[in-house]
C-alpha cells in the first residue's frame, strides 16, 4: 500500500504565500470547496487531485481548508504528542443514533426473538469477531472451518488456530468482566491471553516490548515503514497516562464511543507489546463500550467490517498520523464501520423474526419438542448428512453439557435424529425418515 502523501508544512506555506491564500477568502467559489470537502474531511493525498478553478494552487486551499478545520478541533497531549479531533455533523449523527433511537428501537425489536435465539446470537457474533480480529493479523483460516473449531471446542492445530481460540476466549471474558478502570496489568493481561502459544517467544506473552525493533511496515515490500513507535523506554509512562485518560475525564466530557474508538487508535500507536497489538487495541475497544453501558455492541463484529475494507482501516491510521496527529479520519471511519456493522445486526434481527415464525409453525407440526429443540433440527435438516457433537450444541446454543445432551436425546427418542458411536464417542445425525 501506498503511504500517503505529507502535506507541507503549513507554518511556511502561510509565511511564504500568507497574502495569495488570505486573498482566496474573498472567493465564493474557493469558499465553497473548501466548505464541501472540509465536510466529507478529506486528506491532502485525496484533495490534491480534486479538480480546482484555473491557476488555483491545491497547496492554498488546503491551507485554507486547515484554518477552518483547527477552529473545530478538540486537542489533547498525549506523550510528547498533542492529538486533535473535530466533531463533525455526521461523527454527531452516528453516536446520536447509538445513544437513542437505534438503541431503543433494537431492544423492542429483540423482543420478538426468544432468550434462546439472543444468546445464539451473542454467541455467534463473539466468534465473528475473534475469527476476523485474527484474520486482520494474519490468521490463514478460513470463516467456516474457525467457526467449526470454536463450536465444536476442537484443540487448535496450527498457529493461525490457536489465534482464533484465543480471540474467542478472551472476547467471552471481556462480555463477562464487570471491571470499569483500566490498568497496566489488564493490558498486560489482555495481551497474553490473546498471544498465547502464538508468539515465536514465548517470554514476550503479557510483557511489555523492551526494544525498539518493531515497527508499522509492509510485510510484501520490505523496507516500506508506516509508523515508527515511541522508543520501549517511554512504554510504561505512556501506558500509565493511557490508563488515566481511560478511566477519567478531568473536567472535559468525551464521549464513550468516540473515546473507546481513540483507545483503540493509541494502542496502535504506542504499539507496547512486539506482537499482539492490533487484537489488543480491538479488545480495549470492545471492553471500553461495553462496560460505559453500550450493550447493542455485543451483537455486532466490527473486526468484520474492519476486515472487508482493510486497505481503508490502515488508512484511517496513515491519515491521522502524516496530517498532524488528527484522529477524525479514524474516528470517522471506525464510525462508518459500526454503522455497517448495525446494518448486518438489523437483517440479522428480521431475519430471525422469520426463522422463529418457520420454527413455530414447525412446533405445531410435531409433538412435544420445545423451541431450542425445533431450531436444532433445522439445523439438523439444513445439512442431512453433517454430524453433530454434543460440544458443538453446547458453544452453539450457549447450554451446558446436561441441557445439549438432554435436548440430543430427546430428539432421538422422538425419532428425529439417530445417535452414532464415532471412535468412543457419540456423534448425532438427521434421521432418514426426517429429512424433507
């Protein structure tokens, strides 16, 4: 990927030609592209190609564009660095539509869906999100066979494997975890759990990097650098301020989701672990929204979207940095991402509507099952000839051992399903007689 292009240095291009683009104040037409494309907030890489009235310098405009910009910007030191953001009209329309009617409106929605369907759900969108988080770093695993690995508790075989399982782990722990502050050794914490056994050194899982050999590159075209991290000796200062601009607000009210997106962005940035980084800053994320009351988040994967545009994720970063640390790009992006990722959770939800009106009328055809037990052979009649396992009811359903193995034999008393004897162990398929 190409590394956007810096744009010039603004002190001394307002020194050099401060009278020629102060003069393009006086112009409608400048003022109304600088208007346009300060609203779509676009980087210089992309403006500079932008089609200009004649003999206009793109570099004065921009600088125009800059001026108007900084006058919006919220600032905050971070390290030796000071970041900025602004709050545009559509940054405030989506965490608007988070905060109140989305929110309200899903709820309702979520009513019509049974408690078994909701936990499925949760279920399947925690392994959505361990499988692409691992899947942005690297993993070689293929959305079907993760899936198969997880829901049937399946001993990881390979490094790409062992990523998945440990994603999916750790997401599961952050949902449960009631802890609200965040602190170095959470981090610290948060990183071994999802680098275990997956590191070429061990001795790197749940510590911190102690040398400056990483660095932000193109693993294709060696020797292209697209961020160079803070020296390892400035790491612990700068995760102890991290921890503090998570946990308060000193008298400046951020809001969670913006803030939680911001979490995210400095991880990257700090890049405090040797290996680990990208899932960890995903998690912190995750853990941030969920635990300042942002529940809607447990059925979305972002890592999803974030994987479906890569090449814009990466993005959103070079932009933030080559134009004077401004996080509106990432927060932008990130923002559109989870509005994507709404977007799949809504046909979701109709989708199940559906699904649970086909189970019921399916109940009112057959005797005594219940409607777990009525989605289960749906899924059992979708693939006749596929076997399941008892684990694999469990992960899938969220049920204990008791409850899947209960549910199993009772379908097979019905005659719904036959039970096999696999290598000492019982397997379930669709009986003859039910498949449609």
């Amino acid at each position: 990927m190409r590394i956007p292009e810096k744009p010039k240095d603004m002190r001394k291009l307002l020194k050099k030609h401060e009278g020629e683009i102060f003069k393009l104040l006086r112009r409608k037409d400048i003022m109304d592209i600088v208007a346009k494309y300060n609203k779509e907030y676009i980087h210089w890489d992309e403006f500079r190609y932008k089609k200009l009235p004649s003999k206009i310098q793109p570099e004065f405009v921009w600088a125009l564009m800059k001026i108007f910009r900084r006058e919006g910007h919220k600032f905050f030191k971070f390290g030796k660095n000071m970041f900025r953001y602004s709050l545009l009209d559509d940054i405030l329309k989506n965490v608007h539509v988070l905060d109140k009617g989305c929110a309200g409106r899903l709820e309702s929605d979520f009513e019509f869906v049974n408690r078994e369907g909701k936990e499925r759900y949760i279920i399947s969108s925690l392994m959505e999100e361990a499988i692409a988080s691992s899947q942005l770093e690297g993993a070689a695993t293929t959305r079907k066979i993760a899936k198969e690995i997880l829901r049937l508790n399946r001993k990881p075989r390979n490094y790409s494997e062992q990523m998945i399982v440990n994603g999916y782990r750790k997401i599961q722990k952050i949902v449960r975890t009631k802890q609200k502050n965040i602190t170095p050794e959470m981090i610290l914490e948060l990183q071994r759990d999802i680098t275990y056994e997956t590191l070429e050194h061990k001795r790197d899982e749940g510590r911190f990097r102690d040398n400056n050999d990483v660095i932000v590159g193109d693993a294709i075209q060696r020797g292209k650098v697209y961020h160079i991290p803070p020296d390892y000796n400035e790491i612990p200062e700068l995760v102890k301020e991290f921890c503090d601009f998570a946990n308060k607000d000193n008298g400046e009210f951020m809001h969670p989701i913006i803030k939680g997106i911001i979490l995210h962005f400095l991880i990257g940035y700090m890049h405090p672990f040797n290996d680990g980084n990208g899932r960890t800053a995903r998690s912190i994320f995750y853990w941030y929204v969920l635990t300042r009351g942002y529940w809607l988040f447990e059925y979305m994967s972002i890592s999803r979207i974030l994987l479906r545009s890569k090449r814009d994720y990466a993005l959103s970063y070079l932009y933030t940095e080559t134009d004077d640390n401004d996080l509106t790009y990432f927060i932008k992006y990130n923002l559109s991402a989870i509005e994507e990722a709404l977007r799949d959770m809504e046909l979701y939800i109709k989708r199940k509507q559906k699904e649970q009106t086909e189970t019921l009328q399916l109940i009112k055809g057959l005797k005594n099952i219940n409607v777990r037990q009525a989605d289960m052979l749906k899924e059992f009649t979708k693939d006749p000839e596929k076997i399941f396992f008892i684990s694999e009811i469990m992960n899938t359903y969220g049920v204990v051992y008791q409850t899947a193995r209960s549910d199993l034999l009772h379908l097979t008393k019905m005659g719904y399903i036959n039970k096999i004897l696999i290598k000492k162990k019982f397997g379930f398929k669709l009986a003859r007689s039910s498949k449609k």
